[in-house]
C-alpha cells in the first residue's frame, strides 16, 4: 500500500478534537496515479500514540496478503464488499459491517467489488 504522496495524517494537540470528511478524503485519492494505475491505496487519516486510522480504496480483486499485527485491528466497510479471512474463519463483511480482531492473528483481505474500507489500528 502506498501513503498519498506528501499528506501528513492529521494529529489533535493534546486534549484537543480533530473532525473530517472521509468522503472528501476519498474523492481527493481517486485523482491519484497511484489509484489509477493501481489496484489499491492506503492513507492515514488519524495518528496519534498508538492509534492509527488509514484510509484504503480498493479495486475488485485487490488483495492485502496474509500478515499479523502488534495491536488489535478493526475493519469497517464503507463501501463495497470485501473478504476478511483471520485465523480458519472467514466472513463477508458489506457497508457499515465491522470486523475486529485481536494482536498477532493471522489475516487477510481480499476486495470483492471496488470498496471503501477504513483499518483502525492500535498499538499497545
């Protein structure tokens, strides 16, 4: 996956909230070459200590090849379908489905239509 080219992810000051448009966001990265020629691509949108929220568009097709994490993780669907395999399970997850899984298991993602899909992640 690829970070969008000179975007920094956004971090509140501390005790401070940070609000914004996932859908701007989205709009913003289909103009990309890397989307365009690409079948997937990443941003963050939130990082902050162990929180990570990333942003992924997803052609039909793509694919995040089996890999663990050090943190728990949480896949919401936006948009689209995709195939969320972890451990021996396996479930179809469609918009406003979520998925979430503990630290070092075993997963993987697979895009069974173009999909928008925000992986919030936190490193403990």
């Amino acid at each position: 996956m690829s970070e969008e080219s000179g975007r920094q992810p956004l971090r509140p000051a501390a005790g401070a909230m940070l609000a914004l448009n996932i859908m701007d966001s989205v709009e913003g990265l289909k103009t990309k070459p890397e989307w365009i020629s690409g079948n997937r691509l990443a941003v963050s949108l939130v990082k902050v200590d162990a929180l990570n929220i990333l942003l992924m568009l997803l052609k039909k097709g793509a694919r995040l090849a089996e890999h663990r994490t050090k943190g728990p993780i949480a896949v919401h669907v936006l948009s689209g379908a995709v195939r969320f395999h972890a451990g021996s399970e396996a479930v179809e997850l469609s918009p406003g489905s979520i998925a979430a899984l503990d630290r070092e298991i075993v997963h993987e993602l697979e895009a069974l239509e173009e999909s928008i899909v925000l992986l919030i992640t936190a490193i403990e």
